[in-house]
C-alpha cells in the first residue's frame, strides 16, 4: 500500500530538469530554447520533451518569432504554473523541515 502524495506535491516536478526549467522562469520573465539548452547542459530533445511537459500542464506558455531570419522560442511562467511551482516549493520546504525535527 502506497501512501498518498500531501498537498502541494506536483508529480510534473518529479524530474529535476522540470525543477530546474521552472526555477529559472520563476526569476526571469522569459528564457529561449538555446539559453535553457547552454544554461541546462541539455540536449535538444531532452529539453524539448521536458519543456513540452510543462506546456501540457500549462504551466508554461511558448512564443514562437523571429530575431532576423532566426526562429527565436520563447518559454515563460503561466500564473498557473508559478503557483503550482510555489506549493510543490513550499511542500519540499515542509518535508525538510519536518526530516530535520524527527
């Protein structure tokens, strides 16, 4: 028998890039593909597969444009997305501190 996850767990934060991609919108109003992928250490998929996820769960939102003849995509936090990170943030906080107390 499993336990249940507690509210604020967010089972779209299990991978640490999602983490990762999510606490750099949560302090920049925007990234593109190419900082996330330089910034990230990230191949092309990978960050492609894990940014998709977070846009299915609309967590993030995709601007697609041209800088010169570029394409040039964009990803920035939803509101939705910002406060599902904030509680999955104030979760993992609560579980620290709780570890430490026991």
């Amino acid at each position: 028998m499993s336990a249940k996850p507690q509210a604020g767990y967010d089972k779209v934060f299990d991978n640490v890039l999602r983490l990762r991609i999510m606490s750099v919108l949560m302090v920049n109003p925007s990234c593109d593909f190419t900082s996330f992928k330089e910034l990230l250490q990230v191949t092309d998929g990978n960050l492609a597969s894990h940014l998709r996820h977070l846009e299915n769960a609309n967590y993030i939102q995709v601007a697609k444009s041209f800088a010169g003849r570029k394409p040039l995509t964009t990803y920035a936090a939803t509101e939705t997305g910002k406060k599902a990170f904030q509680s999955h943030l104030d979760f993992l906080e609560h579980l620290i501190t709780a570890s430490k107390t026991s």
